[in-house]
C-alpha cells in the first residue's frame, strides 16, 4: 500500500490531505504539525479571535473528528527532526516514519526583532500562531499603548484590531510610506487615512533603534528619530520568511523557498511541495505566494499530481485584508507596473486602484468595491486590459469591460 506523508499542518497540509481522499487515494495519510491544535484558519487570529468574535474551535479547518474519520493519521505538537530521503523516512521525535511520496507544506515563520533590539522580551510579540494571539490577549486592554513595528498588511490589521479595543496605537515604519513593497501610494494614502482618522498614529520614515528594558519587558522604545515612547507592549510585523530549513537539511534545492516544479515536485522526484515555503513557475518568472487561497489551490493541485495528474499549476493570485470597516480585496499581482487608475467607487469611500504596465492591466486593489474586484479579477485571468480612460471614468459598467 502506498505511504504518503505532509510534513506541516497548517492551511496547505490540511487541504492536500483532504484532496488526496476526496480523489480517491486508499493508501495510508500521516499529516504531522508542530502546533498541538489541528490544523486552522490564521487571518481571523488577529482580528475576529482577538476581538472575541470567534470561539477557537471555529478557527479549525474541519472538525477533529474529520482525520479520523478519513483514516489520516494526525500528529500534532511533534516538529518533524529530519528527513532522509535516500532511506525514504523522516524522523518525529523517536519515530521513523517511513514514505513513499512526502509532501512539504511547512509554511512561514514571522520575522522577529534581534535580541540585541529587545525581541527577546517577553511582552514583545508577532502575529502568526495561536499561541501568539493567546500569549499577547490579556494585555490587550482599554488605555494600553502598543507600539506596531511594520506597516504592512500584517501590521496595519493588528493596529486596526488593537485601536478597535480602545488601545493607544504607535506604528511605525521605516520605508517612505506604509505598504511600500506591496502597493502604490494611492493605496497607501488611503489606509494612512483610515488609521488617522481612527486614533492610529502612523510614523512614517520611522525605525525601531532599540527597547528599553526592565525586569525582562519592553517599557519603551527608542526610535531612530531620537524619540522615545513609552509602552506596554510590542507586536512586531514585518513580514514573514519561508519554512525551509527541514527541506535545505536533506538537500533539496531552495530558492525564495522550496523550489518546485510546475507540478510541484521539488528536486527530489518523491518530494512535493506547496504553500507558502514553495516558489514555483509563474509567467516566465518565479514566485513564491503567502496567501490562503494559494495554500489552497497549490496544494491541490499538488495532491492531484501525487497522484498522476500531471497538470500544471496554474496559479490565480487574489488576496484580502481586513481592516477597521474596510475589506481591501486585491486581484492579480502588481510586480513591474508602470502607473495606476484610480477609479471611484458607488459608495462613500470606496474606491480601485488599476494597476497597469504600459497597456496591460496587472493588478487591482479594491477598498469596499467588490464590483471592482470581481471585473478587475475575470479581466486579468482573461488576459484582457481594458482602456484606461474607461476605467477612470466613473460612468463606465465595469461589467460591459468584460464583454469587450
């Protein structure tokens, strides 16, 4: 009987698994995670969990009746050591579990501040894990300062949560604008807006020199304007780094991540991967996407080809964020864009942002527009850019673009 092991237990393992069953693969599933909860949802960690809008055992992908039900066995809160793939087995504490085909969908790791900058400290924290959540909750109270090191996605959601339940909020970032890497300056204008106008105090330009510590916790911060502040804790995010250590251990070939196939093999034939810890083919390019929808959709696709499919992975990137009464949902990806549309929206505040390099439509942000985004998303997976002077004007169907 075929083995097929996945070594991480997050989004990506979970559906990987899930699929391989629902294709029919009879032979024995090992789905092995390091976190002692079964596999769940991460976005609402920060915003509906620590709002306490959502009880934990609705953060779980599926109820932990579903692997046993499925015959996968499920090995939570033991890391995988090694992994030997000329002997086919990887190591869990003192078991050698043998495969046939092993899947990696071990994820990402936040970044943290360096210890000689104080991220040692215990009320220092990042956003990834439901320990994380749990560990910095009971400091989330009304009148608290918190300072947010990163304005990007992760960071502007935790400020957003933060400033919701009455926290005094500090963000700094020490790029030119907030969101730099990852969007044009209109999108950024727009979400320093929203902040301000609720209580965040954005420092732009702004970086970390250092915590001041007492007794093993941050009380202040030393910025690299010379100001101080003081505060009462520290959430850190400034992005995440792929999971890649196991996979670079037994020798398979990494890049920006685990690099793989257009199938999603890696360098070793019997070794796959999906997720964020993998970079794959992309129109002529590599990537490596950190988003639920490619945790999804790759690891899929990859469950199909473990099994014979030998069908490309064709990724169709989309994000969301989430933040104070505006759900920002972006279609597309906006590397090597040239300029931008912007276009308003139908209702107050809402607005997209067209990203285009030279003729060919890209990418689009969209804040509480989802008519938008869906055009924006059918348009960019059509391989259709549609006139831009259409899309500024605000009289345009969006829909009539899709017909064009």
């Amino acid at each position: 009987m075929s083995r097929i092991v996945v070594v991480g237990a997050g989004q990506a393992g979970a559906s990987l698994v899930a699929k391989l069953r629902s294709k029919g693969f009879d032979g024995d599933i090992t789905l092995i995670g390091a976190e002692p909860v079964p596999p769940y949802q991460r976005p609402p960690l920060s915003k509906a969990y620590l709002l306490g809008e959502m009880a934990q055992e609705r953060l779980y992908l599926r109820p932990p009746s579903f692997y046993a039900d499925q015959n996968i066995t499920l090995k939570l809160g033991q890391p995988v050591a090694a992994i030997d793939p000329a002997a086919k087995t990887v190591t869990v504490g003192d078991e050698v579990i043998a495969y046939d085909q092993l899947a990696l969908t071990t994820g990402s790791e936040p970044r943290r501040l360096p210890d000689v900058m104080g991220g040692q400290l215990a009320n220092v924290f990042t956003v990834r894990h439901l320990t994380d959540v749990d560990a910095f909750e009971p400091l989330v109270t009304d009148g608290a300062h918190v300072l947010v090191v990163g304005g990007g996605y992760i960071g502007l959601e935790a400020a957003a949560v933060a400033a919701k339940k009455g926290l005094r909020v500090t963000l700094i970032e020490m790029a030119d604008r907030i969101l730099q890497r990852v969007a044009a300056p209109e999108t950024s204008d727009y979400f320093r807006n929203l902040h301000s106008g609720h209580g965040v105090n954005i420092r732009e330009k702004t970086g970390l020199a250092g915590l001041i510590e007492s007794d093993g916790i941050a009380t202040g911060a030393e910025l690299s304007d010379g100001s101080c502040l003081d505060v009462d804790f520290v959430l850190v995010g400034v992005g995440i780094t792929p999971h890649s250590t196991l996979a670079e251990a037994a020798g398979i070939t990494l890049e920006n991540g685990i690099r793989v196939d257009e199938l999603g093999r890696t360098s070793d034939p019997s070794i796959w991967a999906a997720g964020d810890c993998a970079s794959f083919p992309y129109r002529g390019d590599r990537i490596r996407l950190e988003s639920v929808q490619n945790a999804i959709d790759q690891a899929e696709a990859v469950a199909e080809n473990m099994l014979g499919a030998n069908k490309p992975y064709d990724a169709k990137p989309w994000f969301w964020s989430d933040q104070f009464d505006v759900k920002l949902q972006i279609a597309g990806l906006n590397t090597g864009y040239t300029h931008v549309v912007r276009r308003p929206g139908e209702k107050d505040g809402a607005q997209s942002i067209w990203y285009y390099c030279a003729d060919e439509l890209r990418a689009v942000d969209a804040m509480n527009d989802p008519r938008a985004y869906m055009v924006g998303k059918r348009l960019i997976e059509a391989g259709k850019s549609p006139d831009q002077a259409l899309i500024a004007d605000p009289s345009t169907d969006l829909k009539s673009l899709l017909r064009g």
